[in-house]
C-alpha cells in the first residue's frame, strides 16, 4: 500500500446555518446523520483501494462518538464499518 495510515482530524459535520440543511434536517435528523456518516465512511475507506490494501485510520474528532451513535440509532451504519470500530 502507498499509505500504513491516515487521520481524521474534524467529522465534516454540514453547517445548520444553511437554510436548506436545516430544513433537510427538521424533516429528517436522520439524513443529516446520514450525509455526514458518508462522507466519513468515504474518507476511510481512501486507505484502502485494492484486496490487499491494509491501512489504519484514526479520527481525532471527539464528536465521531457521536456521530456512531446516532448512525447506530437510526440504522444507518454500514455492516462493514460496524465491524471495524
């Protein structure tokens, strides 16, 4: 692999001083947990491009305690990444 590992140093957490995401997130608290849950799901798998790809991937952000429960609230945590926690 090019990189043994990377860090996640803020959860890209969307702003709710944006209109539309507040209002996105009024209808749904879940999509606004999902929209940031993807974005950290996608960062983490950067590491790993191939089958044989090994990597660790550390987040410094203490707001990812969070954002995994309130991913495992609203039953949108990827199996795979449940696994790796």
């Amino acid at each position: 692999p090019e990189y043994e590992w990377q860090a996640i140093a803020k959860i890209p957490w969307q702003s709710l001083a944006d209109v539309a995401i507040r209002k996105r997130t009024e209808e749904s608290q879940g999509w606004y947990i999902w929209q940031t849950l993807r974005e950290v799901v996608q960062a983490y798998g950067r590491i790993c491009r191939g089958p044989t790809d090994v990597g660790v991937t550390y987040v410094l952000d203490s707001t990812f305690e969070r954002l995994i429960g309130e991913g495992r609230k609203y039953g949108l945590m990827p199996k795979f990444f449940s696994e790796v926690l």
